[in-house]
C-alpha cells in the first residue's frame, strides 16, 4: 500500500491513452496546484504556451515550487514523480492565477493542465497557509458567494481560451467546493464539456446555492471523496453522496492528501466516514444552520479580529511565534468592546451544547455506522456493477 507518489512511481509509466485519467490522478493534480508557481507558469492571457513539469524541473529556481513548508518535502517528491513519469511528463501548464487579498479577504489560486488525451483538468488550490484563505473558509458557512467562489466561475468560463476539449474540474478542500460551484454557475457552454467534476474532501453548500445553480445538471458528473474521519469534507455536507477512502494518519489529519492509502492503482475503499465522525459533524452542521447569517458572521469576524491582533499572517507565523501571539490575542479580548464580547458568548455559549455532543459521539468513533448510506463513487444509478466499468471508461 502505498500514497499517491507510490501510485506516480508504480503507474507513471502508464500514458493516459493506456490507463485512462482516474480518481487518483485527479488528486495527484490537485495537490500539484498547492505548488508555488509565480513567474514560472505563464498567466490567463491568450497566446502564451504553456510549459510542461520537465520544462519546470530544468528551472535554476525551480525550488521556489515547495515554499509552503507544510508539504516541502512530500511536493518536491510528487514533482519528481510527475516530471519523470510518462502519464504527465508531456503536460502543458498554463492559465496560472494567485490572488490574496487580506482585506476583503479571500485567497484564489487555480492552474490548466492540457492533457495528452486532448483533456484539460483545470485545478483549483484549496486553501493555502495565509489565514486571509482560512477566513474566507469560515465565511462559506454564513455568506454565498464567497469571493474565491466568483473568481472561480470566472476562471472556469475562461478555460476555453486555452483548451477545446472535454474538460476535467477538481480540487482538494476549499478547491473541491470551488470546483463544484464553478461548474454549477458557469456558462452553459463551458458547463456542457465538463465530464467530471472532483471535490476531494471539501465542503459542502448552503441549499438555496445548489437551488439557484445548475446542481441538479452537474451532480451525475461529481465525484466526492472524503477520508475515513473526515472533518472539512462533511462541513455542510447533507447530500449523502460521497466515496470514503483508507488513510494512513488520524483524525483530522486525514485531510492530508499523501495520506491516502491506495493499492494496486486504486483508492483502498471502506463504507462510510467512522460513525462518531459522522454523527458528530452533523451535530455541528446543525447548530451551523441554527444561527442566523448575523449571529454566524459577527462571531467570525470577532475570532478573527482576536487571530490578526496577533500580527500573523500566515499559519507559520502563528505556529512559529505562538507565545507573544497568544499574548497578543489575550489582550486583544481584554481591549474588545463590552457588548462585541458579549455577543461572542452568546454565540460560544450556544456552541457548547453542540461541542459536548460531538466529543461524545466522538468517543463511539470505531467504524461505519450500520444501514449506512455511503455512496459509490458513481452515482447510484449506474449501479453497483457499473463501478469499475464506469471509472475505467473515463478517457
């Protein structure tokens, strides 16, 4: 068993035309567009050529790729594994973007890659370690549409500049939700050479945004798939549609994509997310949806007005300076307004209840619940025994 540089170093010499594109490629790409590409991917503009991984690795500053320190080492080696495999060696990258703004906030980042097979798999990143990106997560869960799930549409209908074919939309975390929303709100030409759409462990909608959209068109194209004790994945997840997989680490650490267990070519399945896991997001999905959007929105910015007090900007400034952070943080809470520290708790307080329940069904987290309604990776009309017909099909 193995992840998916194992997959890479086992497959890779397998072209697409050989193997057909799979879940697990749609991960492999999806964690490709966490790599730093500024300056060194040509941008959306028409008529530049796109560059391909062997292109990139000959690069003198081709070590700028790994900066975000959370993956360094596992990227550097999915990077080798990519430029030397016959499967994407031959990739053209382009259409690049990487957008931060710290003051609305919102973080974007997508990538096109041109595949041999004359398919595009178009990647949105999930979030990245700026914690203007993880505000803007939080955000999903009270205000629709997010900045990031604009962008995305725009990028998307943009797509055809660069690519005639039939097009393959996915990304991990926040990316899996702005790839579903992107290919609900897109244009209709654009939306009809979708094939398949990836949301690899990202949350889930607010209802009236699959009502308002075109869900019910794309929803036979998506595949989500979530890790056995998923947590992001189940955040607003009410559709019951979603392939769970193995991973190798624990808890909410599964959200880590080199986690992910695979053998002989293929996600190591099982029939549900962990039972406590899953009772216990949708207790948390519930008191989500008790508050009001005002009552959601002003807790968040209040958390998130005491996170900034403490001068980070990204998670590896909090992490690596976490003593004076906290100290800021605290006098930050002491400084705040009587009546804004009130309405915190409030809305803390109303959280409890919900916390206690989760951490004891948490404690009842040892497999998948009986009667489960796990889905299979294609909808459940093709059936059972369409499974593997269906994945091998999809070139």
């Amino acid at each position: 068993m193995g992840n998916i540089i194992d997959y890479l170093k086992e497959y890779g010499e397998y072209s697409l035309l050989e193997r057909p594109f799979c879940d697990e490629d749609s991960l492999v790409l999806a964690q490709f567009s966490y790599l730093k590409l500024e300056n060194i991917v040509p941008g959306l503009s028409r008529g530049e050529p796109g560059v391909t991984p062997g292109e990139i690795g000959r690069l003198k500053n081709k070590e700028e790729l790994f900066a975000d320190e959370r993956y360094a080492r596992q990227n550097a080696a999915l990077f080798e594994a990519i430029r030397r495999s016959r499967r994407f060696q031959t990739m053209k990258l382009t259409g690049y973007i990487n957008r931060i703004d710290v003051r609305e906030p919102s973080q974007f980042s997508a990538v096109t890659c041109l595949l041999e097979d004359d398919s595009a798999y178009v990647a949105f990143r999930g979030t990245d370690e700026t914690l203007s990106g993880w505000k803007e997560d939080f955000a999903m869960a009270y205000r629709a549409p997010v900045r990031s799930q604009e962008l995305s549409v725009d990028y998307l209908n943009r797509t055809m500049v660069h690519s005639g074919g039939a097009l393959i939309v996915g990304g991990h975390s926040k990316g899996g939700n702005l790839a579903v929303y992107a290919s609900m709100y897109c244009e209709e030409a654009v939306r009809k050479r979708i094939r398949r759409i990836y949301n690899l462990d990202g949350p889930g909608f607010c209802p009236q945004l699959r009502e308002n959209g075109a869900y019910r068109e794309i929803a036979p194209r998506i595949r989500k798939i979530v890790p056995h004790s998923s947590v992001v994945g189940m955040l607003l997840e009410d559709t019951g549609c979603y392939e769970t997989v193995e991973s190798s680490a624990f808890g909410v650490l599964q959200h880590d994509p080199y986690s992910w267990v695979i053998k002989d070519g293929k996600f190591v399945t099982v029939s549900d997310v962990y039972r406590g896991r899953r009772a216990a997001m949708e207790v948390l999905n519930r008191w989500i949806r008790s508050l009001t959007k005002e009552e959601l929105g002003n807790m968040i910015e209040e958390i998130f007005d005491i996170i900034g007090a403490s001068g980070a900007q990204t998670l590896l400034d909090f992490s690596g300076n976490w003593r004076p952070a906290a100290r800021r943080m605290a006098a930050a809470f002491h400084d705040m307004e009587k009546e804004r520290k009130k309405e915190l708790w409030r809305a803390m307080a109303a959280l409890l209840p919900a916390v206690r329940e989760v951490w004891r069904r948490a404690d009842e987290e040892q497999g998948p619940a009986e009667g489960t309604q796990g889905y299979t990776p294609v909808r459940e009309a093709e059936g059972n025994a369409g499974k593997s017909a269906a994945r091998e099909s999809e070139g």
